[in-house]
C-alpha cells in the first residue's frame, strides 16, 4: 500500500476528506480488532501507514477549519461600522 501524498489529499473536497476520515478510523478498528484476535499474521506496517493517512487528513480538514473562520473573521471586521470592531 502507497503513502497517499499531500496534493492528493488537497484535491479532495470537505466532504470527502470527511467521509476519508470516517472510513480510515473504521480501517484502524479492524486492524486493531484482528491484531487482538490473532487474525493479522504480517502486515504490522499497516498500522503506522494509516495512522498517518489519518493524521494527514485531519491536519488538512483543521487547516481548512481555520482559515474559514479567518476568513469569516475578515469578512465580520470588514462590514462592522468604523468604531465598532
């Protein structure tokens, strides 16, 4: 399994970053589920990949997050009458 790059993970739209999210913590369960029940045999890197995966998207959907309540923030000051922000 390839690392997904950080360009890759830009393209996608908030949604699907969201649905990528919900989907690689399912991923994480079930590696943790079949690691406890003996089910995983090879394969332990899979662990650290998505982790990374998901600490990758979660990084980008935060940045996003963020500068749109910047932008909100800008937006707010700019219309507020002098005197009043």
């Amino acid at each position: 399994m390839a690392l997904t790059k950080v360009t890759d993970i830009r393209a996608l739209s908030d949604g699907e970053i969201t649905t990528e999210i919900a989907r690689i913590k399912r991923e994480l369960f079930d590696l943790r589920f079949k690691k406890a029940t003996r089910q995983m045999e090879t394969g332990f890197h899979q662990f650290r990949h998505t982790r990374r995966q998901l600490a990758q998207l979660m990084t980008i959907q935060k940045e996003r997050q963020l500068a749109a309540k910047e932008t909100a923030t800008e937006t707010v000051t700019e219309t507020a009458a002098p005197g009043e922000a």
